[in-house]
C-alpha cells in the first residue's frame, strides 16, 4: 500500500477543503457484532468518518478497535477513539499496531473519563501517559517510525490520521487554546470540541485558535450534541461539569412540548426541536472562521444524525475515493 | 516513616536559578530520620550549594534551618524569622512538606531539595525498603502482616508468580519475594489453606486511583462545614471515553 492510499477518507475530505461531518457510534456492552452493523446501516452516507468510543464514561464495553474493524467492513470509516484510562504505553502501541495492521487509519487520543464514574468503580486506572504524550508517541511512530523508547518499528510504520479532543467550556477558558497548541505540536491534525450550546464562547475559543497561528495547522471539528428533551439539557446544564448549556437553550427544549398531552407525540417534539436546534448550530458554526467540520455527537441516538446532516444541506457527502476504506 | 533520598547537588542548584539568597530548610520528622532532610543535611547542603555555586561563579548566600515538622501549617510558623529576604526556599522535607511551605507561604518560591520515595523502614544501617503502599484497603489481616501491594512488583493477590526464584523476585535478586515470604510466614502459622482462596479483584477506589485522598472526621472538626460539599460527580466530557 502506498502512503497515499493509506490516507484515510476523513483526512482526503479535510484536505479537499470540504465542510466535514463526523458522528459516534457507541459500541454495545456486549459481544453482538448486528448492533454495530445496525448502527452503521444509520450512519453510512451520512459521514465521512465515525468516532468508535473506547469504553465511554468508564463503563466497559466492546473493544473500541474491534468494533471500529466490523464499522469498517460495514462501510463506515471509523475513527478510533483511544483512552490512557486503561492502557499503559506497552498495551497502547501493541493495539494500535494491531488496529493499523486491520486497516483503521484514523486515530483519536484522549486521556477518558475517570472510572469513578463508570461501571467499575473499584478498577485501578493507568494514566501512564496522558492524551499529549500519546499524540506525540504516535506521531513520532508514523513520521520517525520509533516507538515510545525511540526504538525502531519493524517494516512500514503505522502513520494515522492523528485527533484530539478540546473542551472550549472547561476552565481555565484562556488557557484551552494553549492547550490545543500543545495538542497540535505533539501531533494532532484535526480536534474535535466538546459539545458545543455556547456559541459567542466557542467564537471567542476559534478566535484565539486564530491568533495562535492554529487554524491553518489543524482542522477543527465543532462538536454538536443534539438533545433529546428538556430533561437532558437540563442535566448538561447543572450536572456536567465543563458543559454550558444557555438557557434560551433549555427554554427552547421546553416550549417544544408544551400543549402536547400523548406521551410519544411529546417526546417526538422534543426530538424534532433538539434536530432543528442542532441543525441551526452547524449553520452557525459554518460560519465561523477555521471550523473545518461538524462532530455530531448523537448518544445512543444514532438514528438523528441523517436527518442533521441533510437538514444542514450537508447531503450527499463527498463519495469516498478508491482506496479510502478498502481495508478490513 | 515516609523516605526520601537527596536530588542530585546541581539538580539541585539548577531549580534555584536566578535566587541569591536560598533558605534550605529541614524536617525534623521522618526524613531526619532516614538521614535526606535533618537538620544536620541541610547544614551540608547549604554549605554544598555554596560551594557549587562558587565553582560557576554564581553569587549565592545559602543559609540553613528546620523544622519540627514540615508537613503542619502551625509548625511552619516557626521558620517565618529565618525566611525574611530569602528569594528561593529549598525544602528537605517529602512532598507534603514541600507543598506545606508553599500554602503556607505562598509568596515564597519553594523547590523540593528530595524525592519521595515510599513508606518504608531501615532494615539495615544505611538500607530502607518499603512497606506499605498507602492503598486505603489494608490486606495484611489476609497476608499474615506481610504486604503483597507494596512489596510484590506485581501486586498480585493470588500468590507468587513464575518469577519467584530462591526467595528473590525476577526483577533483581536484591528484591525479596513478597509471596515467598507470605507462603513461608503461613506455612509456619498453619495457614497455608488461606492461599487456596481465590482473592476477587481489588477495589482500588480507597487509594490514589479513586482520586486525591481526603479524609473528614465530623467528631474532630472545629466549627460548621463549609456550606458548600462536593457536587454530584458526573464525568468531566461527553467526548472523553
């Protein structure tokens, strides 16, 4: 394979200058292989790439590289998400050879949740090293072809499509940017944000990405969750800490279901208001200078993501090139 | 106690740059103890520093001290004389002391002068070796007083591993088997039969995986609560898995 068919199709969609749409599938807390195909059948088409949680919220579930390969095979480019959680850098390298070697070209470093919140509670965590320092050892394996010990890698080296995440609305607000600088500089190529309901903050976030030089070095993705009733953005609101979620925003989640008394019917409008919301977002975030895309973050509600993308003009999207997702 | 070692000497110097006058202050408690941070090393670094500073002709006024205990706010106090005009504070305490100086005197530029390195004994003149892990859960009540967390490199719970050889661990032959100990401890007690029990997994929440440490004792506190007790934990990102 040459280097150019190992370029993923999120990284070719980026790269054409095209207005990217990411999603997230959620592997199931199980070992049934239809529920990825199942979800993949509500994504593909709608995406150009599909971030695979890697035990979300600390709460165990299918591999994030195993189900990223049965994404794959059903024609969703995954993007797979690694945590430091539970991993230390033997383990991270080893699988993430072993995900490049399946053909999955796009990679995510994060640090994860902490597993208090998770399922298991009592687990020990690892952290040997943190979203930074994996950006780096990754990068560092594609261009240099070392491991983190600066040895060699035998044969061809994984080179992956390398992200981050950002949080605009975690404090301190004005070191963020600094810290997507430092992102960038260990590896990063594109970042995808937290979920984003404070506009005038995350255009004042890009603004500074701006001013650091940033915005023509990595691709960032604005990350959208749509919500699915006033319960939930509510929750967002007073529960999440680094989530800011306004209150016009809630109040518009509110108003969708007043009048309507039949349970189903209220909830059908709550989800239609959280889809035009969202829908409206990615137009406003379209606008901002540098957003490259938009990560929809659709939790256990894939079935939404169609329905966004194309009510934000977004369809169809740019048909993968030969080569892109052929592996697997 | 809690022991320590000396940093290196320019190691040192180098986390003083730019300071003039430099305080090294001691502890009277563990680390006096295991000979890093008495009084008496922090006399010889003072003057070491000194030295060394000379030799790269930099001007360095290096004076000592110590105190009882340098991991107690109140306790810290007693040094503030001894601290006017200084520019960097060298501690030679562990890391909870260093961080007591700078809570307690945050205007001053603190620098630690020791590593930390375990809870542990002298076994010998001149050799300390841990004991204790500080993992919030104690197993010795299943060990027979013998800790497999801090002195197992594994901290297996379900006895020795393939690595065990004449009592030593495969990691160095100047590390002991923890399990061999705890077998030859139990075979001695009559409880070997305890090893036959399988050990579930370990609730690690209790030490410094579940977080920083805290303890609150209601009977032994001194007034009202703040008003304000931590909120409901929720995790810190959607994205973040």
């Amino acid at each position: 394979m040459s280097q150019t068919d190992a370029r993923s199709n999120l990284e070719r969609v980026l790269e054409s200058g095209s207005f990217a749409v990411t999603a997230e599938l959620g592997p199931p807390k199980g070992a049934d292989p239809a529920v990825i195909r199942r979800k993949a059948d509500l994504l593909r088409g709608a995406a150009d790439a599909v971030n695979i949680t890697d035990n979300q919220t600390a709460v165990v579930r299918m591999s994030s590289i195993a189900a990223a390969l049965l994404a794959q095979q059903a024609g969703v480019e995954p993007v797979v998400q690694m945590t430091c959680r539970d991993r230390n850098r033997l383990a991270i390298q080893a699988d993430l050879l072993g995900a490049w070697a399946l053909g999955l070209r796009n990679l995510l470093c994060l640090s994860g949740d902490h597993q208090t919140f998770g399922n298991h509670p009592g687990a020990k965590n690892v952290w040997d090293i943190d979203s930074i320092q994996l950006l780096k050892i990754m990068a560092d394996m594609g261009d240099r072809g070392v491991f983190a010990n600066g040895e060699e890698v035998e044969g061809e080296p994984p080179r992956f499509f390398l992200g981050a995440a950002e949080n605009p609305f975690a404090e301190p607000y004005p070191y963020r940017p600094f810290r997507v600088a430092k992102k960038v500089k260990a590896g990063a190529r594109f970042i995808q944000t937290q979920c984003i309901y404070n506009m005038d903050r995350f255009r004042e976030f890009m603004a500074r990405l701006g001013d650091l030089g940033l915005l023509d070095k990595v691709y960032v993705l604005a990350g959208l969750s749509p919500l699915k009733g006033p319960g939930m953005a509510k929750y967002m609101r007073d529960q999440v800490p680094g989530m800011d979620v306004p209150d016009e925003i809630v109040d518009r989640m509110v108003a969708a279901g007043k009048g309507i008394d039949d349970k189903a019917e209220r909830s059908k409008a709550f989800r239609a208001e959280g889809i035009r919301i969202c829908i409206e977002q990615i137009q406003e975030v379209r606008e901002i200078p540098g957003v490259a895309g938009v990560h929809i973050m659709a939790i256990e509600w894939e079935e939404a993501v169609r329905p966004i993308v194309e009510g934000a003009g977004l369809l169809p999207r740019p048909q993968p090139l030969p080569g892109a997702a052929e592996a697997g | 106690m809690i022991v320590a070692e000396q940093k290196p000497l320019d190691e040192i110097l180098a986390l003083t740059e730019g300071a003039e006058r430099v305080a090294v202050l001691g502890c009277g408690t563990c680390v006096t103890v295991c000979f890093a941070g008495g009084e008496k090393e922090a006399e010889v670094l003072a003057a070491s520093l000194r030295m060394r500073a000379r030799v790269q002709g930099r001007s360095l006024d290096a004076t000592h001290g110590v105190v009882q205990r340098q991991c107690e706010w109140e306790y810290l106090d007693a040094a503030r004389p001894s601290l006017e005009g200084v520019d960097c504070v060298v501690s030679l305490a562990c890391g909870v002391g260093v961080q007591a100086m700078v809570e307690r005197f945050p205007e001053l530029r603190t620098v630690p002068g020791l590593n930390t390195k375990f809870y542990g004994l002298p076994t010998e003149h001149g050799v300390w070796e841990a004991r204790c892990a500080g993992c919030g859960d104690c197993v010795l009540g299943l060990t027979d007083g013998i800790c497999p967390v801090a002195r197992c490199s594994k901290s297996l719970l379900n006895g020795p591993c393939g690595g065990s050889q004449g009592g030593k661990c495969e990691i160095s032959p100047d590390t002991p088997c923890a399990w061999h100990l705890i077998y030859e401890r139990m075979e001695a007690l009559g409880h070997l039969d305890r090893l036959a029990e399988i050990q579930p997994p370990k609730d690690w929440s209790p030490g410094p995986s579940g977080g920083p440490g805290r303890i609150v004792r209601e009977d032994l506190r001194r007034g009202p609560p703040p008003a304000e007790e931590s909120e409901p934990a929720q995790p810190s990102s959607l994205l973040a898995s």
